[in-house]
C-alpha cells in the first residue's frame, strides 16, 4: 500500500508518497518532484470525457505514476485531507480531488440539475466519484472533520462539504419562508439528507484567510468564496 504524507514547513502543507512496485494517480499539474525508478503516463479520457471537459473542469487527464519512489506534489498554503476507502462510494465537489491509489476507481457524477442551480452551482456540474480500496487525498481550505448524518439533515450557508458518501443527497433550501428570509439575511441553505458521512471544512487556514484578505484572491484548490 501506498503511503501518504502530508508535511508542514514554513506554513506551507506538501503531500509525499512513497510506492514501492505500485501505481498512484494524481491532478494534472500536480507534480512538485519525484525520486526513484518511476515511469510516468498520460491515459487518455474517453470521448465522452473529453467532452465534458469543454464544460466543466473534472473531466480531464490524470497522469499515473509507476514503480518504486517518491512522489511530491504541490506544496500550499491551503491542506490536505487523506480518506481511507474500504469499498465505499464517496462524491467529491469541483476540484477537491488530489490523488489516488491506483485500486481506485475514479469517475464522474452529475448532480441534479435544479438542487445545483438554487444553490448557486449552475446547471451543469460534474463531480468526481472515488470508490472501492485505498487511499484518496484531497484539497481542503482548513482542518477536516468527518460528520455522520442519520436522518438528521445537515443545513450549512457556503461551500463547507468536500465530499460525501453515496448514501447522502444534495439539496438546497431557504432557511425560512421567502420574506422572513430576506429579513434574517441569509442566503439558500446547502443541505445532505438521509444516511451516511460528509467531509466539512468549518474553518479555513489562518495563514490562507489572511493570503485572500490582502489579495482579494483565492488560493488554487479554496472553496470558501
């Protein structure tokens, strides 16, 4: 099995892996250095991928590395958060996607079309699916918590879920009837209902809060707007 490391130097966060005879697959660009006796392919996406990729930016090409190594990726300001998949289904928003062993299987989803649009989504958006043994790591803007949802939905105002198992569905929803939310002043509510985990970021990074505070831009791989 693969091993994944995430390292903290001078505020910055890398991801490091370490195979031995195995195959892991990243994000397109993602490769900071390498080390050892490893091959490195392109595998192309199908045709149909290809064409989403003209709409959205999870359908593109993600280079496998193989062999005996390591393998830096990025480092960021933003983290990094590391799922242990035991034959489970999970659904991760644009973007969060980093890397993979390579016994995952990655593939698409599209969410329903009139849930993303309310929430600000728009109507065409393509998530990455992440299923059966191994290791995922993914892009995160501040520390993870892992939340179990059982029949009780979990409402939030922003973009604070990376990912969620198959077992839950998106949606979105005013915090109250349309006047009486005018007058709270919030925005449509992101909700997951039904049975199973979700990955929430609540906070971001001090020091990537800060970087967007002066800059009035947003680090590669954020998703608090």
């Amino acid at each position: 099995m693969a091993e994944f490391t995430i390292r903290e130097v001078e505020g910055m966060r890398q991801v490091c892996i370490d195979i031995a005879d195995e195959t892991i697959r990243t994000r397109r660009g993602a490769l900071s250095n390498m080390r050892g006796n490893l091959t490195v392919r392109a595998p192309l996406p199908g045709l149909r991928d290809m064409l989403r990729s003209l709409f959205v930016a999870e359908a593109r090409i993600r280079p496998s590395y193989t062999g005996t190594g390591t393998v830096a990726l990025q480092a960021s300001l933003a983290g990094y958060h590391i799922i242990d998949l035991s034959q489970e289904r999970w659904v991760l928003e644009p973007g969060v996607y980093l890397a993979s062993e390579g016994e995952v299987t990655l593939g698409l989803f599209r969410e329903r079309m009139l849930p993303s649009f309310w929430a600000g989504d728009g109507l065409l958006v393509f998530k990455t699916i992440v299923n059966g043994t191994g290791r995922v790591v993914i892009n995160t803007p501040g520390p993870v918590e892992v939340v179990e949802i059982n029949g009780t939905d979990l409402r939030m105002q922003g973009r604070l879920v990376l990912g969620y198992t198959g077992g839950l569905k998106f949606s979105s929803q005013r915090i109250s009837g349309f006047f009486r939310s005018l007058l709270i002043g919030q925005k449509r509510l992101r909700v997951l209902s039904g049975t199973g985990k979700a990955l929430v970021c609540w906070t971001p990074y001090w020091n990537q809060h800060l970087y967007e505070s002066v800059t009035g831009s947003q680090i590669e791989g954020s998703l608090f707007e």
